[in-house]
C-alpha cells in the first residue's frame, strides 16, 4: 500500500493519475496511427505541383486509349466469329475505368462495395492496419487489468472514480475499434478483398477437386486416413484436415476410411458428400506405412502425435507459391488455409441440407447473432476452467455495444450451444433482455454418455454450423468445436479473423509445429517473470494472458516468460508444396 501512494500520492488525486495515464496511452497510440498513414511531405511545392501536372497527363491518356480500345471491340461486335458476351464483358469494364478512373464507386452502384477490384493495397498497409486494430485491444487489456488490480488496493471510496476510468476507457475502445472497421470498409480497397478472397478460394478448391479426381484411380498414388481417431467430433475433424494437407503436399489421393464410424456407422458418405467422385478405395495395392517410399502407391497415414518423420508443412505452414497473397489478405493465414479442407469435407448431402435448414426455420435462427459456445462436462478440470456464463455475456455485450456506437441500435440476440442444457435455461433467466436461440435437447444429446449416436451427430453439425456463420464468436479455444467453428467463419468473409473471442487460449492447431512470434519493439524485462528482447528474436509463444502479456520462449536465450503482447508480430511459416500446373 505504501508503494502505491508513492506512487500515485494521496488517494484523492490517484483517480486524476490513472486517467492522465489512461488518456497519454491513447494519444500515443493516435498518434502512431496518423503518422504512419500520413507520413510528413520532405517534397517542395514546386516539385509537388509538377507531380500532379504529371499525373493529370498521364490520366488524360489512359482515357484516350480507353476508347481507342472501346471502339476496336464496337467493331469486332459486328463480326459473327466474336464470342459477343466476353466482348460485352470487356466493354463494360472499360466503360468503368473511363467513367471511374480512380477506381471511385459509390455503395449503391457496386455489386462489391467500396472500390474497384484492380485498387490493391499494399502488404505493408494491409499489416499495419491489421496490427493497429490488434494493438487497440492489447492495450484495452492492458489497462483494463492495471487498473482493476489498482481498484482491489484502494480504499472503498476510491473504487467508484476507478470504474468511471474503466466505463470511459472502454466506450474509447469500442469508438476506436469501430473508426478502425470503418477505415476498413471505406480505404478503397474492399472490393479487392472480395474478390481476391473468392479467387484464392476457386483456386485451392479446383486443387482439391483434382487431387481427388485422379484420371485413373487405379494408378493413383493414394494416402490412407482412418477416421476412426479416438477422441471426439472436432478433434475427428482435424484429423482429417491434418491427412488431407498432407495428401496435398504428397500429391497423393486421400482415401478416408469411415466404414463403422463411432459417430455413424455407415460412415462419412451417409452424411457429407464423399470426399472423391471417383476413387474411393485403394483397390489391390499394397499399403505402406509412413512415410513409405517414392514409388509406394499407397501410404497409411498415423495421427499426427506419432508422425514421424515430422515434415515442414504440418500447421501452422502455409504453401509457400501463394504466401504472399495470403499474408496480403488475412490476419490469420493458417487459419483460412485450414477452413479451405474443411469447406471442401463438410459439403452437406442432401439429407444433412434439409436437416440444418429445418432446424434453423424451427429455432428461428436470424442475424444480427453473436455465436457463444459453453464447453462444459468432459473438458472442466482436464483441458479447461471452468468460466461462469457471466464471462461469456460480458463480451458479447461488449460486441453490441461495440456495434452500437454512433447511436444505432439492434435486437440483442445471441445463438448458445453447449454440452450443459442448464447453461441455456441460466442464461435466460439472467439475460431476458436477449433473445437466446438454443435448443436444450441438442445440449443434452452432446454429453458424453449420449453424444456418439446419430442424434448427437445432427446436434454438433447443426451447433457447428450455426456458430460458424454468426457475426461474432465468443467461446474458448481450448474446444475444438469453437476453433472447427472459427475456421469454417473464415470462409466465409474475406477475414473473419478479428471476429472472435476466447476466453482461454490462442488459436493452436493440435499436433502443430511450433508458433513462433518475431519481435519488432525491444523490451527489458522489469522482474524475473519477464523476457528481454531484441527486435528479431524469434519467441515461441504459449499463450496470451488477455491482460496485455503474453507467455512464451524466447528462442535466442532459451528463457521462458512474460513479454508484452504488442511487441511482437506473428511469423507466418511457409513451406514449399506443389503447384499443380494442371489446373
């Protein structure tokens, strides 16, 4: 107690301190934040002014050939060997850049909002943008947390200036979080995240379709995953993204045995589309285990615990011939590289479609929702905490509020899975001012002793699926069901990756490879709890303690510990995988 009133001096004024100190942070970071998009101008006017004379000339002759070219396709119109809607195609365009020379659209105008296709950003103003937004959060966390370990010191009295402090601090956080979205949404280039999303996306499917669909299945080369892993829904699923990359990188056919599936014994097929149109089983080769040879036709796969040897582009490695572009579009690389196997296991049959759409009719399911999901019964005290309803809801309000901050307001709804049915009947008794979607018999069918029938299947396929395309996601990541659900959302929106939050771990993959973060701001460490670092140390982290540090393993000095979060920027890791020419 007597450091803190040295510290801060009497009680009376520790308030005045704390908000002093709370407002310098922000301003900093505002700072920061016009700096670099606004960086000063060392050019003389004269210089400058040649500058746009320059510019204005060169626009005037794009305009010109523009229409030299608009008049070359008029007249192969006319001609009857032309393919009229590709011509038609190509006029339209040009009409747009002569009408839109800057890539300028209003909203009402574009099929994809803000901006034309062909305005590209930068990959550093892609990162720096992302990494304001992520800091932004950091330093809520960090404050948040001082000042609520600050609040249990003080005397009573004080208690009520220090929650002012927080109630304000946070109305500063959602009004920056939400300029940061605008920002995003209005930086001309939104467009160009739609459509490179959509196109990454084609062309990793049309990979995957071709792997799957080799010319002669019988000459093949085919890699064998069995389903049947011990463990339950969402790790079963990884699994089989965990064979099918590999499967990728090998050029190998997967072959997925599901044949007595603990989940559905007549297997995979009955419930989602089979994973080849074509090629099916191994038919008379001899199978290998891994890693087999060059020429084996046929290799089993192991789970990835018992891999060995562990080869380079196990997650959380992207392929290397379209890193760029990935990093380019997404906060969270290996998270979309992921969500990609699943969006081509996961296409429903028939009777699964019927099945989600009733059940989404029937539960009344519409947006604006925020997708919360309760682990309970198995996973408290062995994998995870327990945490009280009341965490979870804390954070969805915030996301409303978040959304709400220039006065608009909506319905408060939120869609709540569980293996608990008692969370869904606590959460509307407590929160009647939300509309909670939910169904109580699908709870109870996912406890343990029930969840491995047909029934329990329907109910964590129909809770995956829903959390997944909800606007906003609060759960833990230590379930895997919340991380299949943040996946598949990143396939959905070009980056889905701020669209989160977990009230225990980081995303992980399980069986990864190592997640290494780079430093970029140095940092001397002020007890023994702390990491020094140097900017480019490599620090395999092990988590984030939501309260402005993070845990990890600085690789150059081999000391484990805490080191500030917004010190550090994720390293993607790439691997070298083929490219598939053929397609």
């Amino acid at each position: 107690m007597s450091l803190l009133r040295q510290f801060f001096g009497t009680s009376s004024n520790t308030w005045v301190r704390a908000l002093i100190i709370f407002c310098l942070a922000w301003a900093f970071l505002v700072y920061i934040f016009v700096t670099k998009l606004n960086p000063p101008s060392t050019e003389e006017p004269d210089n400058t002014s040649k500058r746009i004379n320059q510019a204005l000339q060169l626009l005037e002759a794009s305009r010109q050939r523009n229409q030299e070219l608009q008049e070359m396709i008029d007249t192969l119109l006319n001609d009857d060997r032309v393919d009229k809607q590709s011509a038609q195609r190509l006029i339209q365009k040009l009409e747009y850049n002569i009408k839109n020379p800057l890539g300028i659209e209003s909203k009402q105008d574009s099929p994809v909002p803000f901006g034309s296709p062909s305005n590209e950003p930068t990959l550093e103003y892609e990162l720096l943008r992302r990494r304001i937004q992520t800091n932004i959060a950091e330093i809520w966390n960090f404050f948040s947390n001082e000042l609520g370990k600050i609040r249990k010191q003080v005397d009573p009295n004080m208690k009520e200036d220090i929650n002012s402090v927080l109630i304000m601090g946070a109305e500063h956080k959602r009004s920056l979080l939400s300029d940061m979205e605008r920002l995003h949404q209005l930086d001309g280039y939104e467009a160009w995240r739609h459509q490179e999303a959509k196109d990454l996306s084609d062309l990793v499917q049309r990979r995957l379709r071709y792997l799957q669909n080799p010319p002669d299945c019988g000459k093949a080369k085919k890699l064998v995953c069995k389903l049947n892993k011990g463990c339950g829904y969402g790790c079963q699923l990884h699994h089989a993204v965990y064979c099918f990359i590999v499967a990728y990188a090998t050029e190998r056919t997967l072959i997925l045995k599901s044949k007595g599936w603990r989940y559905h014994k007549g297997g995979w097929e009955e419930v989602f589309q089979p994973v080849s149109d074509s090629c099916l089983d191994i038919g008379p080769a001899r199978a290998n285990n891994w890693p087999g040879r060059p020429e084996s036709q046929v290799v089993v796969l192991p789970i990835i615990d018992s891999l060995m040897p562990r080869p380079p582009y196990l997650p959380l490695a992207i392929p290397e011939d379209i890193s760029f572009r990935l990093k380019r579009l997404h906060s969270e690389p290996i998270v979309w590289w992921v969500g990609q196997f699943l969006k081509y296991l996961l296409r429903p049959q028939k009777g699964t479609q019927e099945f989600l759409e009733n059940s989404m009719a029937k539960l009344g399911w519409k947006k604006p929702i925020v997708g919360v999901h309760v682990r309970r019964t198995d996973k408290v005290g062995t994998e995870a905490a327990f945490h009280s309803i009341d965490e979870y809801m804390t954070h969805v309000e915030d996301y409303y509020l978040t959304q709400e901050i220039n006065g608009t307001s909506m319905t408060r709804r939120i869609f709540l899975a569980s293996d608990d049915a008692r969370v869904i009947d606590e959460a509307r008794k407590k929160y009647p001012q939300y509309e909670i979607i939910g169904d109580a018999e699908v709870a109870r069918m996912a406890a343990v002793s029930t969840r491995y029938t047909d029934t329990g299947l329907n109910g964590i396929i129909l809770d995956i699926h829903l959390l997944s395309i909800s606007d906003y996601l609060v759960c833990t990541f230590s379930s895997q069901v919340c991380r299949v659900a943040y996946e598949i959302m990143q396939t959905l929106y070009p980056d889905a990756g701020h669209r989160f939050k977990s009230l225990d771990d980081i995303y992980y993959y399980g069986g990864q490879n190592q997640h290494n973060r780079q430093v970029v701001i140095p940092h001397k460490a002020r007890n023994h709890d702390e990491l020094h670092l140097k900017p480019g140390d490599l620090v395999g982290v092990a988590g984030n303690h939501w309260d402005g540090f993070s845990k990890g393993k600085n690789t150059r000095t081999n000391q484990v510990g805490l080191f500030p979060s917004f010190k550090v920027v994720d390293k993607v890791e790439t691997a070298k995988l083929p490219t598939y020419p053929n397609v």
